[in-house]
C-alpha cells in the first residue's frame, strides 16, 4: 500500500518541476553532471506533500554523471488563493555538504505567472 502511495509522489508535477529545475540549475549541474534523474529505479520519495493544505516539504536522491546527492524541497503557500513560496531548495552531498540551490538573487525558480493570470492581465471583459 505503502507504495501506490510513493508512485503518486514520484509521478507528480511537484516531483517532475523540482527534478526539472535542478536539470536547469547551473549549480546543479555543476555538482551532479548531466543526465540528472533519481538515484534508484523506484525512488522513495520522503516527506509530505500536501498541495490542498498549502504544504510541500519532500526529500529523494538525484544523480547525475559526476555523483549523488540527496535534493530536499520546502514550499509553502498562505492562505486557499495564495502562491506557492520556495523556502528551502538544497542538494546534501554524500560527504554531508548542503548547497543552497535557491539563489535570492536570481528569484524563485519555481514561481512563475502564467499569461492571463489576474495579477498580469488587468484588462475587463465587460
């Protein structure tokens, strides 16, 4: 039973768009290589994943072809109507090393607005 449920974590978008941005993520690929995928055939992956609730808090193994490492991700959403926000976006490395893939300055990877969003299109149909 346990494992039905894990599928639906792995198979997920959340999965799917983290495992995507660290493909994108120059230091991700600096750290891991290319072909970056999960480490084992049937990845388990741990914590929780709570979209209605506004809670996404997961952990799984990536590898690459220069190594492994453990990628966690934190995002929070307040509020039923509010956006998702990226607390916490790191690779453990398998020497304990934590880098921090989350760079204040380049903005949350995983926030974007999509085209006729109420907050871009300001435009009535009346």
């Amino acid at each position: 039973m346990l494992g039905m449920f894990n599928y639906q974590k792995s198979s997920s978008s959340v999965v799917n768009s983290t495992l995507y941005a660290l493909r994108t993520s120059p230091k991700g690929r600096e750290l891991l290589g290319d072909e970056i995928y999960f480490a084992q055939k049937i990845p388990w992956i741990g914590g929780e994943m709570n979209q209605l609730h506004g809670r996404i808090d997961i952990s799984f193994w990536v590898k690459g072809t220069k190594g492994k490492a453990k990628m966690r991700f934190r995002s929070i959403r307040n509020g039923r109507n509010g956006y998702f926000r990226t607390e916490n976006w790191t690779l453990t490395l398998e020497d304990g090393t934590v880098v921090q893939l989350l760079d204040a300055t380049q903005g949350d990877p995983f926030q974007t607005v999509m085209p006729g969003d109420a907050s871009t299109d300001l435009k009535t149909s009346i």
